[in-house]
C-alpha cells in the first residue's frame, strides 16, 4: 500500500485536537505517515502532539515559531515522503475511511486529485455541503469552475509529484492560490459526492483571521492571473466567480481593518476604491444587509462605518 502523507498545522486548538488526531489515526487505511506542526501554540497543542508522537510511531510532530498556516503546511511538505499528500485542518475531523475511499478513487481513475464533499455546521447540527458538482470525474477546467468558491485543501487527496515543487504562499486566501495552481497542472479530478470531512466553524480561527495584514492586497495579483487564465481558456463562469470572491474579499478586509486600533487608512482607501467603482455589483452580490449597510456608509465616513462595525462586533460578542 501506497504512504499517504497527512498534514495537520497545529495552532490554539487544544479543545478540538484529540478529536482530530484520533479521526486520523483511526483510518481504516493504515499506511499514513502523520505530520502535526505545532505552530508555535500557547496552550497545550504542542505537548498534546507529543503525546500522539509517543504512542504512534506513524506520527511525526515538528514544532516551529507561530507564522500562519502556509509556513506550518510548508514545514510538513518539506518533510513528506509519502506518495500522497493530504491536509486536515486541526479543529475538524474526518470520517474513518475518508482516505481509503479516497486514495482508491485516485488509484482507479489514474487521477492526480480526488475531492470528497463535506459536512458543515448549521447551528448545533452537522449538514452535507449541497453546493457540489454531480459528474464524478471532471477536467481541470471543469473543476475550477465547480469549485473556485470552495478552493479548500483538507477534502482533497493530492498525488505528490503534482506538488512536490508547490508551496503555499503567504497570503489571504493561501487555499485558493494553492489549490488553482494545482488544478491548472493536471488532467483528471475524481469528485466524490459523498461528504467524508467536518468541517469546524471555529470562533477562535475566525477572530484570528480578522486581523488585516498588508499583504492580503498581494492577493488581488494573485486574482488579475487567475483572471487571465480564465479568459484565455474561456472560463467566463469561472471569470464572474473569481470577480465575485474579489468584492467580498475587499468588504471583509475593509471590516477587519475597520477593527484595527489605528486603522491603516492607505489600504482603507485603496480597498474602497476598487468597491466604490463596483459599488452595485457588489450590493447585487452580497447576501446580508449589515454588510451592504456597513459598505454604504463606509463610502460616505469610514470612521462613522468603523465605530458602527466594532459596536456590532461587541454585540455580537465576536
């Protein structure tokens, strides 16, 4: 049996994280090599890693200085030796033939990468993702337009020699630029519709993601190629998708930055600019009326709309 390399980047999830190691060690497919980086976690991650470390020899823990998930899934790739590579975020957990079923879809179509559906939280219950393509076996082209707003890496089963040269950039949105490059080198993608992951809608990951970096702008370059792809290959659904996530990408960060002690208003302004001059697409696109309402007046005083976005955010206690 082939080595399928798991890669798991550890940060501030000490109450989901056994639950998340036991899905994996638990895999109905055996041959995995585990790899847990603990990205510098301030509570007991790290010494949780450990543990599993001492108990399963499949299991291989680096620990590292806090930079973000792409360092942590760079630090696993460097390392990898299997002949797969999978990733799971460590605040979810899978079901316990995800790989198998996954790997033998891989193996029977000659694929470079299989997708499996997933379940998400709705309130206190677990729901099958309805948003998924029903023909099983996709081109690349066809995948990318099935999938651009669901651009994840921990439902997927990636052939290493695909990959093996591809590292996460660090930026927003880094699952995207990952996961587009990847479908752009390969021919087949399996599609599973059969949901084999939980995906978690963590408070404590979404609070750490509101803080505005400089360089998620780096992403909108990112975009201006993703878009280029998709007019030379006549991806016009794909082109809109891409626009789309675009306009919500720069509400949410003009949000976060809204949140900053002092907001860093050079990027303020440029985000509202490019929202400005799409200022209907947007409010067609958008489906809360608090966003549309906090877009509005940040275009009439960003200030008004900042005070307004915190006083929300406390309420809501987020």
């Amino acid at each position: 049996m082939d080595t399928i390399s798991v890669i798991v980047p550890v940060y501030k999830v000490e109450p989901y994280l056994k639950q998340c190691v036991d899905s994996i060690i638990n895999q109905t497919y055996k041959n995995l090599e585990i790899i847990l980086v603990d990205d510098g976690s301030t509570d007991n991650c790290g010494k949780i890693c450990d543990e599993y470390a001492s108990k399963d020899n499949r299991i291989k823990v680096l620990h590292i200085e806090n930079g973000g998930p792409a360092i942590a899934r760079n630090a696993g790739l460097d390392i990898a030796t299997g002949k797969y590579i999978g990733y799971i975020d460590s605040d979810d957990y899978i079901e316990p033939d995800m790989y198998e079923t996954l790997y033998n879809a891989m193996v029977k179509n000659d694929a470079e990468l299989v997708v499996c559906n997933w379940y998400r939280q709705d309130g206190g219950n677990w729901v099958t993702n309805t948003d998924y393509p029903k023909k099983e076996l996709l081109t690349p082209n066809e995948a990318l337009e099935s999938f651009y707003s669901h651009m994840y890496v921990w439902n997927k089963l990636f052939r290493k020699d695909v990959v093996k040269n591809l590292r996460f950039v660090e930026t927003y949105a880094q699952d995207v630029l990952y996961t587009f490059t990847v479908f752009s080198r390969i021919e087949k993608v399996v599609c599973l519709d059969k949901s084999l992951c939980y995906y978690r809608s963590n408070p404590a990951s979404r609070q750490h993601t509101k803080k505005f970096k400089r360089n998620f702008l780096a992403f909108l370059k990112v975009q201006n190629l993703e878009m280029i792809y998709a007019e030379k290959h006549k991806l016009f659904n794909l082109k809109e998708k891409i626009y789309n996530f675009r306009l919500c990408l720069l509400a949410q960060w003009l949000g976060f930055i809204s949140l900053q002690e002092k907001p860093d208003m050079e990027s303020a302004n440029f985000v509202l600019k490019e929202l400005k001059s799409n200022l209907f697409k947007y409010l067609t696109i958008s489906d809360k009326i608090s966003k549309k309402c906090f877009l509005l007046v940040s275009c009439i005083n960003f200030n008004l709309a900042g005070k307004i976005y915190k006083l929300t955010e406390k309420i809501n206690g987020n």
